[in-house]
C-alpha cells in the first residue's frame, strides 16, 4: 500500500548559493553555497532516493517503473510515460543568476530529445531590494537580440522587479528570466535540465574565463511577446484553497492553514506533491497513513490516494501541485 512519501534531499552547491537552504530544511551540520536543493527529481542521474517507510532506499526511477499509475496517475502515464513529469526545488541566490530561456517541448524534442521546461517560482522569502528578472520590458525581436547579447546591452530590455515573500511568476518555456541576489525561491518545474544562457554579466571563473553562452540557440528558443505584466497575481486568504497557476504541465494552489483542511482527490487522476514553506502540518490520508510535514520538507502523495487531510500545528503554508 503506497503512502505519502518523502524524498532524501539533493544539495547542489554552487557558486552563487548561500547559507538558507539548510536552516530551512534542519539539516545539520549546515553547509554554506548550497545554491539548490532538488526535493522531488527525475532527472537522469538526480533521481530522488525515498527516505520513508518500507520504500526507504527506492529511488523515483524505480518507483514509477513499479507503480507507474498507481503512483503517478493512469492519465499521467498516457502523457509523459515512464518519466516522473515534475521537479521540484528550492533555490537560494546570494549572487544572481545568469540572464537563460528555456526550450519548449518541441524544440527540446527537435535538439536534445528531451521535455522543454516551463516553471514557476514562488518567492519564500527575499532581503531588502531583492529583485528578479522575467520578460522584456519593450517589443524586441531576435535580431536586436543577437546585437543587444553582443554589447552587452541586453539588460536594458529586460523587466526587473523587486520582491517579496510571496510574490509568484509563472515563467512558460520560452521566456526570458533570471534569479537576483537575495531571493530564496520554491521552484516547480517540468523534469528537464536545458537551460539556455543568454548573458552572465562579463563575469569570468578562477582561470579568467567566461561561462560559455548560447546566443543562437536561445535566439530561436525565446519567444518575444511583450506583456503588460509578467507577476501571477492572486489574493492572499486563510484556510481556502488558492490557485496560483493552472497550465497543461502543472496546476498549483496555495494553502495557508490556520485550521483542519480536508482536500479530496477521487476525482483527479494524478499524484499530488505538497510543499511545506512555513511551519509544520500533519498529513493524514483515507488508508490510515500519517505523515507530520515540517517546513523546508516535500512530499508526494501517490495518485490512489482518495482524500488527504491536512491539520496545521497552529498554522502552515502549503503549495500543493498536481497534473491536472
């Protein structure tokens, strides 16, 4: 019997990571430069290992391969086959990121053989002035582009905005974007791992050199519409159900909880995954499983499950996303 299940983190320490993600989840020793945790992953060779129940030790790979729509969902399986469909991370910037785009679905199938990648970030909690890029900020099209790349005047279209915790961007492949420093962010993404770089602010690693970027490739991967506003707006509310993005890759509701919440999902023919941003929440759910969820912790409710409920001690706020 499949229960709700909770995954070993993955830490990636890289060069612009900071000192948060590890206070955030409680691991102990914490370790600075850790720029990723990958909480929920089935990207080749970054499968996620179960550290919970008689699972423990199962990586996703071979859960999915076992339970395929038990897990995952029959309709799920239709769609993305044997490949767990989402990934999940938390993000920590003490330096920015670089300028990318990612490919979309067709263009990532065309050129690596692999899903595009759309995301979304949710902003858990950002320093004073932190800001994050996502679209333009005029009409350009991809010749301005390659010239813009090349003198190194591309920020100068890009929308910037300053956050806060809370602030939400949907970021659909092909749209240009970028973490700043300061931001602490809970990703959702598609499973892949193309990334794009279109500009790394002339910076250069220990031996003097420059990240390689990829001007052509993201030139044809970018698409260039102008919109008013990149933000997903929502009004923030207690103890209801709160969508945030609903596409064809994921929907996404957030929950902040100050009492009991019964969630039912006999109807929907998906996993769902539940990320705990602050305090603690007991999960229990209709076959007789408890899971108590602390924050910095994921899980992923398998697909037969009919209901969850979700008690918050005293208050918890929840993403929960799901195919659907």
């Amino acid at each position: 019997m499949l229960y709700p299940i909770t995954f070993q983190p993955i830490l990636k320490k890289i060069i612009w990571g900071g000192a948060d993600i590890c206070p955030f989840k409680g691991i102990i020793p914490a370790q600075d430069g850790i720029g990723e945790s990958w909480e929920l992953s089935h990207v080749d060779k970054h499968y996620s290992v179960v550290n919970n129940g008689f699972l423990e030790g199962k990586n996703l790979d071979e859960l999915i391969r076992t339970y395929g729509k038990q897990l995952a969902g029959e309709r799920v399986v239709k769609l993305f086959g044997n490949t767990f469909p989402l990934l999940i991370k938390f993000i920590d910037a003490k330096d920015k990121l670089s300028i990318q785009v990612h490919p979309d679905d067709a263009l990532a199938k065309k050129r690596h053989n692999s899903f595009g990648k759309t995301e979304m970030w949710y902003v858990i909690h950002a320093t004073q002035g932190a800001s994050l890029y996502s679209g333009f900020s005029r009409q350009i099209d991809a010749g301005e582009y390659v010239k813009r790349v090349e003198n190194n005047t591309i920020m100068e279209v890009l929308q910037r905005y300053e956050v806060k915790a809370g602030d939400v961007f949907f970021l659909p492949a092909g749209r240009v974007h970028a973490i700043g420093a300061g931001c602490f962010i809970a990703e959702i993404q598609q499973t892949s791992n193309i990334t794009y770089r279109i500009y790394d602010y002339n910076r250069k690693d220990a031996n003097g050199n420059g990240r390689e970027l990829h001007t052509e490739l993201a030139k044809d991967a970018i698409d260039y519409t102008l919109h008013p506003d990149y933000r997903t707006p929502y009004e923030p509310q207690k103890d209801t159900v709160i969508p945030l993005v609903n596409c064809k890759y994921f929907t996404t509701n957030l929950l902040d909880l100050t009492a009991k919440m019964i969630r039912d999902f006999s109807a929907l023919d998906s996993f769902v995954v539940y990320i705990c941003m602050e305090g603690k929440t007991l999960l229990s759910d209709n076959k007789g499983n408890e899971l108590l969820l602390l924050g910095g912790k994921t899980a992923l409710i398998p697909a037969d499950t009919k209901q969850i409920t979700l008690t918050p001690s005293p208050n918890a706020k929840l993403m929960e996303t799901y195919i659907g």
